[in-house]
C-alpha cells in the first residue's frame, strides 16, 4: 500500500491543496492512499474555505510520501515547536517535498540542511534565513526531497512522488492529463 499525507494547517493556499489532492486522486490502482491530514478536524484555506481532515498530522509518520502546502499559516507553523514535534519524518524511507513556502517547514524540520531549494519568491529571503540556498527553478530534488516553486509547479512535485510510488508511466498520464491542449 502507499499512504501519500497531504499536511494542512490554517491560513494554506486553497490552490495548493486541490491541485495536489485532484492529480494524486487521479492514480488508479489497488492500494493508493490520499490523505489530508491537520492537527484539527476542520481547518481554514487562507480565502476562509472550511476544509475537513481525515486524520492527524502524527500520521504522516507512517505515510510513504508526506506533502506540504503554502500560504500564510507557514509562519506561523515554523514558529511552533510543539506543532514542528509532532513530525518524526525519515528521509531515508518517506518522499518528502513541498509547494512553495511549504518548505520553510521542511527547513525548520532539517529535511533541506545542506541542499539547494525553491520556493515562491515572496518566501526567498525567509529559506535563507534558515541557511537553505536557495534556487530559482520550479522544481529541485534532491533523492528523497524535494521542493516546488510556484503553485503550478505541482506538476512536477506529484510527478515525482508518482513517478516513485508507481511508475513513470502512471506519472505521465496523469501529468498529461492537465497539460493545456
């Protein structure tokens, strides 16, 4: 089985989110697992959509590849050590990656110590604070990690993690499936 964790929190870019959830949603085979996970039953999208978990942060644990949205309640969420203690994440058995200042957690949990990253350009100066070079590409990784730039450079975040999962083949398809006619 591969459990994917999509991480949420109050204030994440609503974009961010549906993207992620719609293309990985869209691999159709036995034993794909998509969930949403927050530290509350419901959170709010930084344009105040209620969203509904289906389960807690703590199990990203356990997931095979845990991704992290953007928006404004990432600084907040840096901020908060009790939150950032509940990750216990193991680069060397989880796909990790973000969109956009999604990886300022990522730094702050120490997944991007001694790599090169990308993030929107409003969070730049922020990763750096945070000792991360960082790279203006939409999309770098590095083994296990991996970071995205921009909301539309989700397609080459969840092609990674597809590509990993499943096959390349199975990440094609579904990439191709919202690249313009």
């Amino acid at each position: 089985m591969s459990k994917i964790a999509i991480i949420i929190f109050d204030k994440f870019t609503d974009l961010d989110l549906w993207l992620m959830w719609d293309l990985l949603n869209r691999v159709r085979i036995p034993d794909w697992e998509v969930k949403i996970l927050g530290e509350k039953d419901t959170h709010l999208s930084a344009t105040n959509m209620e969203i509904k978990t289906s389960g807690r942060i703590e199990e990203a644990n356990d997931a095979d590849a845990v991704l992290f949205v953007s928006g404004q309640g990432t600084r907040d969420r840096i901020a908060d050590e009790n939150w950032l203690a509940k990750f216990n994440l193991d680069m060397e058995k989880q796909f990790i990656g973000s969109i956009c200042s999604g990886s300022l957690i990522l730094a702050r949990l120490g997944h991007l110590q001694g790599k090169t990253a990308t993030t929107y350009p409003t969070t730049k100066a922020v990763l750096e604070s945070l000792n991360v070079e960082v790279v203006e590409k939409p999309f770098v990784a590095h083994d296990r990690v991996a970071t995205a730039g921009g909301c539309l450079a989700q397609q080459y975040l969840i092609h990674w993690v597809i590509e990993n999962l499943v096959d390349k083949d199975w990440a094609d398809l579904v990439v191709k499936s919202i690249q313009p006619v």
